[in-house]
C-alpha cells in the first residue's frame, strides 16, 4: 500500500491529466464536432438546399478536425509521459520543432493542397456531378477530396487536379439555370 502511495504521489497529477485527455479526446471532441457539424449544416442548408452535399462536406471537415484533435492528444500524453519518466521535455519539443520545420519545407505543396481544399468544401465552390471548368480543364466534377479534385471530360478522361493549383472556377452548375451559359457540350439534351 506504501508503495501504491508513493506512486500516486509522484506520478498521480501526470496520470490524471492523461486521463482528463483521453477523456476528452474520446467523449468530448468527437460530441463537439457533431454538434457543430449538425448545427452548420441546419444554418446553412436553408441557405442553399443541397442538404446532402452539405452533409457529406461537413463529414469530411468533421473527421479532419477530429483526427487533428486526436493528434495533438496524443502529442499531449507522449509528453507527460515523458515528463513522468523525467525525460527533460525542452530538447524533444526543440526537435520536435525543426523537425516540424523541415518537413514543412519538404511538404510545402501539399499543405498547400490541404489548406485550398478546405476552403474549397468551406466556401462551396462546386460540388461532385457539377459541371466546372478549373483552368483550362472542363468536366464533370467526379470527386473532392482534401488533397486535389478529380473531373471527368467529355471523352471520358480523368483529370486530377491538386487543390493548391486551383486558382480560377468556373461553375456552369451554379447560378443562372439557363442553357445558354452552359456550353453546348455540357447542356442536357
């Protein structure tokens, strides 16, 4: 029992935040991001009427902020643990820092595919089946995904295209409803 006391008294305030941390990740965060996913996409549906797009954007978004979340709990308890066994934390963290640095330089590109594809499912540029010209590319949009946005031209091709080069959209899906602003290769027929 002696034994068990002094445990507690030497690691008992690190264990706890653990606990309070997996508590968190594991019952609030993923609550937290429903709600705020469920409460988006009733604000915003009454806006634009495409509740199941929406729902599927805010799916996405959700798990990415969930699985964020997850990761810095998890960076968060390998650092009490650390602590726990006395490992001096300052040299991991200044480590973890440039090791962060350099992997940014090296990923550079595809933080920027990550960050355009979120504002891309944000903003509600265009939607899959929609028919868009992004650059010079014209098709059907046949999937978003964080990373890039693939189409399908009227041959059949596919194109994918990363996010983070996407700079000009062209939506003949949205707005106007008239055949004539949608070239002729993409009107119904």
């Amino acid at each position: 029992m002696e034994q068990f006391e002094t445990f507690l008294k030497n690691y008992g305030n690190g264990l706890f935040w653990i606990l309070i941390l997996i508590i968190f990740d594991g019952l609030f965060l993923k609550r937290l991001v429903k709600r705020l996913v469920r409460l988006i996409i009733k604000f915003d549906y009454r806006k634009s009427g495409a509740k199941e797009k929406l729902e599927a954007k805010m799916r996405t978004l959700g798990g990415v902020v969930v699985n964020m979340g997850n990761m810095l709990v998890l960076f968060a308890i390998i650092l009490i643990l650390l602590r726990i066994f006395k490992v001096d934390t300052g040299p991991v963290l200044a480590g973890a820092g440039i090791i962060g640095l350099v992997i940014g330089f090296g990923t550079q590109s595809l933080i920027k595919d990550f960050v355009s594809g979120l504002f891309i499912l944000i903003e509600n540029q265009y939607n899959v089946g929609d028919r868009v010209k992004i650059g010079t590319f014209e098709g059907e949009v046949k999937k978003i995904t964080i990373r890039s946005t693939i189409l399908e031209d009227n041959e059949g091709r596919i194109i994918y295209l990363p996010n983070g080069t996407i700079t000009t959209v062209i939506n003949y899906s949205q707005g106007k409803t008239d055949q004539s602003v949608v070239p002729k290769q993409f009107q119904s027929k």
